[in-house]
C-alpha cells in the first residue's frame, strides 16, 4: 500500500466493516472449477465468501480495498498464474496470492515461491483440498491483516509521536540502543535526536546534577522489571530551570527485559504553579496574621509582585465614609507606569463593575473595553479580581493577553486567601473594640471583678484587683485565688468556690492580704461558668470592700449602745427626778391654791415629760424596721387619734388600704402627723378636721388648717422645728425617721382645704405582697 490508512476511512474503516469475513478472489478459466471450489469454500467456513473470476483480466478488475486473498489457477489463456501474481504485487505488495493449479510441478512451486507467491496448492480429486484450501485461505488472511494493522499502527504512532509535546522513547533493555525517540526529545532535553542514537544515555548529562543518581537507579530498576515513574530538573541551557515527569515501563519476553518504553512530558508549569500554591500558603500566614486592612492589602500586592511574577499589580479598598474605592497599596512598578492610582466611585469604569458585582474579569486588550476608566490607559491585558466587600485586586500589563488561565487560577487562590484575611481581621478588629469596651466597663467598675477556672485560678481581673491586691498582672495571672487572703479564711473561701462550682451560686465575706500584708475585708459573690454541654469551666464573680461598711456597723453599734444608755437615762433618771417633782408640785399646789408661778411650774414638767418622750421614740425610730406585716390603714389610724389629744378637732378615714409595715413604727408615725395636725392647724374658729387617705404608692395625712408657708416646709423635718411654744421640735423628725426605716419618703405639701398635706410615698400594700406569693410577716433588711 502506498499510504498509511488513517482511523477516518479506507483501508482500515473497511477493515473495521468486514473484519469478522474474509473476501476471496477465486481466479479460473473454468467456471464449473471455480464455482465448485467457492461453494465447498463457503460450507467449510461460513466466514469466507468468493468472487470467481474467468480470467486475470477479469481479476485484475475486480481487485479493490475488500479483497483479503486472491486463489488463482496457474494455466489460463493470455496470462498464467505468475504473471497475474506480478501484476497485483504492482499494486498490492502485501496481498495475499495462493496458487491452486493443476499443472503442478516442482518447476512451477519453485518458481512460485521465487514470485513471492503466499501459498502453492495442487488441485486434488476429492473434497478434502477444500478444506486445506479454506484453512491456507484463513492464515494469509489473518497475517495479512496483522501485518496491515501492524503497518498502520506504526504509521500513525510515528504521526502521533510527532504531533505530542511529549518524548516519546524506546530503549532496549539494558540501555545500549536508542530504539525510538520522537523529535520532542530535542525541545525538552536540547540535545539531537542523532547524537542520542550514538550514545543512547547522552540524555544523562543534561540532568540536574543532584537528579542524576534517582534517574540511574530508577533506569535499572526498569532494566530488571521494575516500574518507573519519577521527575526530574533538566537543563538545556545548564539552567536547570525545567522539570519533566518520566512514565516508563519495562517490556518482558521469556522472563527477560528486551525493551523499556516510555516517555517524558514537561510539567515545569504544573511545578511552577505547584511552588507558586506553596509560596502562596506561606504568604497566607501571613496575611492571617496582619491585623489592618492596608497591611493585608500591602502583603498581598507583595505576593503578587514575588510570588506570582506580575510586577504590575495594585489594591483598592471600600471605604465606606466615602462610598468609594481608595487605593491603598501598589507596586513601584504599576506607580512607574499608571501614575498615582486613581480612586473610584461608584459607577466608575470596570474595577467598581467587578466590586459591586462580585465577578472577576479577565481581559487581553482592556483598551477596546468600553466603560473602561482611562480612555488611554497603557495597561492592555489586566485581571480584575473582587475581595469580596472589601475591594479589588488588580494586576495588569501593556503586553496584549499578558495573562492565561494559571495566572487567572493563582490569582484567584490569593485574592480568595486575602479575602478571607480581610473578613478575619474585621472580626478580630471588632472583638477587639469589644474586648476593649468590656475591659474599659470592667476597670471602671469600683469592685474587683474575677474570673477563675475549675482549679480556682485566676485568669482575668480588672484594674481594681491590682489595686487593691498590689500585686501587678504577671502575679495575678494564674495565682490561686485562695492564697491571696488571711489564713484564717482561706478554707472558707475555697469552700464558696466549690459550691459555686457544683450548685452555680455562693457568696463569702473574708479578709484580703495586699501585697503589703494588710488585711482588707471583701464580699465575694461567684457565679459557675459552663461550656454548651454544661461542663463547668470555671467562676466568675466580683468582690466588694466592705472596710466602709463595718466602720458604719461598728459606729451604729456603738451610736445604740449610746441611744440605749440615753433611753435609760430618760426613761429612769430623768422620769424618776420628774416625777418626784411633779409630786411636791401637786403638794405645794394644794397649799397655795391659785398661785400663778406653781402653775407655770407645772407647765414646765408638762413640757418636760412630754420632752421625755418625744426623745424616747425619736431613739426608738433610729432603729430598722424590725417586722413588717399586714396593717389595715384605717384601723391603726382611728386607734392613734384615740392618743392625741384633738379636742373639738375630727378625724375623716378615707381609705381601706392594708399596707405592710412595722406597725409599732407606723403607729408613732400616725400619732405625730395626727397631734401635728391638730396642734399647730388652728388659729381659727371653727375645729380642724384632719383626713387619712391613700395614693397610687402610699398614703396622706392632711388637714384644713392654716398650713406650712412654702418656704418653711423644707425645714419641718429637721430635729427641732416648731412654730408653737410647748412643742419639742422632735415630732415631725420622728416621722421622718420611722418612714426612712421602711424605705418610704415623706414629703409636705398644701393640702386641697389649703391646709398642711403630709404624703408616705414608696409604701407596698398587702395585696401586691399577696399577688408575690408572699405570706406572713416580712423581715426587713433595709438599713436606717
């Protein structure tokens, strides 16, 4: 055949069509012979089907593509058998020709084998030779084909190889004969494809020297059977710059390596991208760690200067205080060749395109871009790449379609990693303001706050736990909380932090040692912090000084000690010399009737007693509500008029209001707004009338008297004010001071008769204690 068949039609397509039949030319001046040989041929063999021919004429028209053997008889008119097997051997050199003649003689076989003749069979009597016939016409057959596929596939190999960017090789076994190589061979190695069938391992030399060993040792790992498969730096120009991945396999015939083939492909690019990912991670770190958006936008300008190898590249930014893009890092190269960059705004030209739509944009002449920013812009291929709400990345050069899809793929890797910086230290910046805000609310508090972890260790505190301990932050930083107070109350302390831990709450007053070794005592309250299985993982609480309040504690102790002593003293020195006095009053009155001195006498230790006890109760009020209870208003009310002295004055109750008070408290409070009233409402004709009412939050007491001048009723509370002569000065105090024992307010005012109008605000009434759940008497804890 002239031509190699290709895979798209011919030889090889009509192959494909038939391969299962096999097409026989039966050539023969007689007929009957030939038509008797073809129908034993075809009940034989079902595969074979023949076209007779009369004569070589005849055959030699009849032969085409289809035809996989030709049976011709030697003896026929105008051209015998050889002559016939010399014309197709013209034109079809491999065919197969089988001579099946009866004139047989050794001179004719010897001839015909001379010819080149596939096979030479006599014509026998009998059936039998058919089925040799069919069995000769079924081995020339299927060589021919093997021998045709054989061809065909070297061919297209041979095209192959040349078409491939690969090496393309074949070795004999032991590495000393160059069996094959394709011309790529000089591309990847640069040396000639000649000079390496002269000295088939002439590709060594051109191997990185520290590559050298793995490739020898890998060359007889295949010579002994072994697989081999590894890469190595070549360097035709002695740059070594180049990479190549060599797949090879051992060929094995009788248990022995005759062959080793394979080839060797470049992948510089796939290492050089495969170094740029790696350059790329590291590069990432550090972009993690940057704390500010410009740092990450400086870091990543750099990568893509150093690690990418595009000089040309700039990050612009959102800013939102501008609603525009700010351009906040580039490198030298893009400020030599675009000048100051520009910063965008919304709509402005593709960057904000890319920006507002999240797409990235690859161009290879951005000039023809319309909508572009610069009209005449020497930037031609550019990649415009969103940093999601952050800004854009871009890279550029005044080469047209500088950039491919690794770059693109590279690009995308750090603008995504940068992306993802940004985004991690936009959360550390705001917990950090967070941090800081929460630190600043912590400091500013005036107690020690603490936070402890399940070993009762300290791993956060304030400001106020330094000052008030001494000790600075390294000390303080895991120290056992336990160790910084008196030994005394050390088990105490450590007792409260285990029952915060295991029931969530405790509480412990003990004395802190400061650094100096002064003794400072503190309330502690601590709360368990757990994890979201419920796993406790330490305490947290805060810590009051509570030096103020002992002092005060220690001075109401001793002011009671001295209020007792006081209330003794009046009510049994002072009464018992009163009393003796009144008596050798009332003596001497009996005596000298009518004398207007003994009577002022008497008005004298009127004012006495009742000065007696006025400062009694007043001692009395100074003291906390001891225990408050359910107290129906109007009932205590009209049982404290029955104490005061009214005269023709009338008491009104408008109210069925139950408050919760100390009633002893509360009816002292009544008795003195009530005497009050009544004593100092006059200055008319006609009686007061004094009226007990409710409020929203408390109760009133006002009458319709003359009433308290606006710029006297701030002073009516202090110890000591009266407008009359026989008063103490200590009643409307003692209002004061059983009201601020229960927590309420009084307040004076006019009333609507434009008398005086007292109202006890902040007063909780027994209904809303019911509504509480609350039932019985209610200690009270409030402090005077």
């Amino acid at each position: 055949m002239d031509e190699p068949p290709d895979s798209g039609g011919g030889y090889f397509s009509m192959m494909e069509e038939h391969h299962e039949g096999i097409h026989v030319l039966h050539v023969d001046d007689e007929p009957t012979v030939a038509e008797t040989a073809a129908a034993f041929l075809r009940r034989e063999d079902d595969r074979i089907s023949v076209t007779t021919v009369a004569g070589p004429e005849a055959a030699l028209d009849a032969l085409g593509p289809e035809v996989d053997c030709v049976v011709s008889d030697y003896d026929m008119p105008g051209m015998n058998g050889l002559e016939l097997l010399e014309r197709v051997r013209e034109h079809h050199p491999d065919l197969p020709f089988i001579l099946f003649t009866g004139k047989g003689s050794e001179e004719i076989a010897s001839e015909a084998i001379s010819a080149g003749v596939t096979d030479y069979l006599r014509k026998e009597s009998g059936t039998e030779q058919y089925d040799l016939l069919a069995n000769r016409i079924r081995n020339a057959a299927a060589e021919f084909r093997a021998r045709e596929a054989a061809v065909w596939t070297e061919s297209r190999l041979r095209e192959l190889a040349e078409r491939t960017d690969d090496v393309l090789w074949t070795f004999s076994g032991d590495w000393s004969e160059l069996l094959f190589v394709n011309d790529a061979y000089e591309e990847v190695y640069g040396g000639s494809v000649d000079e390496l069938a002269e000295n088939p391992t002439a590709f060594i030399d051109v191997v990185h020297p520290d590559d050298r060993d793995r490739v020898r040792e890998a060359m007889t790992r295949l010579s002994e059977g072994g697989p081999g498969e590894l890469e190595y730096r070549v360097g035709p120009d002695a740059d070594f710059e180049r990479w190549v991945w060599v797949s090879a396999e051992p060929v094995i015939e009788d248990g022995e390596v005759v062959r080793v083939v394979g080839f060797s492909r470049d992948v510089t690019e796939r290492e050089r991208r495969k170094a740029a990912v790696e350059e790329l991670h590291a590069a990432t770190r550090e972009l993690m760690a940057a704390s500010t958006p410009v740092e990450i936008a400086e870091l990543v300008v750099e990568a893509t200067r150093d690690v990418l190898d595009i000089p040309l590249a700039g990050c612009w930014l959102y800013d939102e205080s501008t609603d525009a893009l700010e351009p906040v890092a580039a490198t030298d190269t893009a400020d030599d060749i675009v000048g100051e960059p520009p910063r965008f705004e919304a709509g402005d030209g593709v960057a904000w395109t890319v920006f507002e739509e999240g797409e990235l944009r690859r161009f290879d002449d951005v000039s023809t871009e319309s909508g572009r920013y610069n009209e005449s812009t020497p930037i031609r291929g550019e990649i415009i790449h969103p940093l999601g709400e952050f800004g854009v990345l871009t890279v550029g050069s005044p080469t047209v379609g500088a950039f491919d899809d690794v770059d693109e793929s590279l690009l995308g890797l750090l603008a995504a990693n940068a992306e993802a910086a940004l985004i991690w230290a936009s959360r550390e910046s705001a917990l950090r303001d967070e941090r800081a805000f929460v630190d600043q609310a912590l400091d500013a508090l005036a107690d020690v706050f603490y936070v402890l972890d399940t070993d009762g260790e300290i791993r956060r505190w304030n400001e106020r736990a330094v000052a008030v301990t001494g000790y600075d932050d390294e000390t303080l930083d895991g120290i056992d909380a336990v160790s910084l107070f008196a030994p005394d109350h050390r088990d105490r302390v450590a007792d409260a932090i285990g029952t915060a831990l295991a029931d969530g709450h405790a509480a412990v007053t003990a004395d802190l040692v400061t650094v100096d070794g002064d003794r400072v005592p503190f309330e502690f309250t601590a709360a368990r912090l757990a994890d979201a299985e419920g796993t406790p993982t330490g305490v947290v609480g805060v810590g009051r000084d509570i030096s103020d309040r002992r002092e005060r504690e220690q001075a109401l102790e001793t002011q009671n000690r001295r209020l007792e002593r006081f209330a003794h003293i009046a009510s049994h020195d002072l009464r018992n010399p009163l009393s003796v006095a009144q008596g050798r009053l009332e003596l001497a009155r009996e005596r000298l009737d009518g004398n207007d001195d003994l009577a002022a006498v008497a008005r004298a230790h009127e004012r006495m007693a009742q000065l007696i006890d006025d400062m009694l109760a007043l001692a009395r009020q100074g003291e906390t509500a001891r225990v408050e209870e359910p107290v129906a208003l109007a009932d205590l009310a009209a049982e404290s008029w029955r104490h005061v002295d009214s005269g023709d004055a009338t008491l009104a109750v408008d109210t069925d209001a139950v408050v919760v008070a100390d009633e002893g408290q509360l009816r002292g409070l009544l008795e003195n707004l009530l005497s009050n009233a009544v004593k100092h409402g006059g200055d008319r004709d006609e009686p007061v009338t004094v009226t007990v009412g409710e409020t929203d939050d408390g109760f009133f007491v006002a009458d319709d008297g003359v009433g308290i001048p606006p710029d006297e009723r701030d002073a009516v509370f202090d110890t000591g004010y009266t407008t009359g002569d026989d008063g103490t000065g200590l009643g409307l105090s003692i209002v004061q001071e059983a009201a601020e024992a229960h927590g309420w307010t009084v307040t004076v005012t006019e009333s609507e008769a434009g008398g005086a109008r007292f109202d006890v605000r902040g007063v909780t009434f027994a209904s809303a204690v019911d509504e509480s759940g609350t039932e019985g008497g209610v200690e009270s804890g409030a402090d005077t």
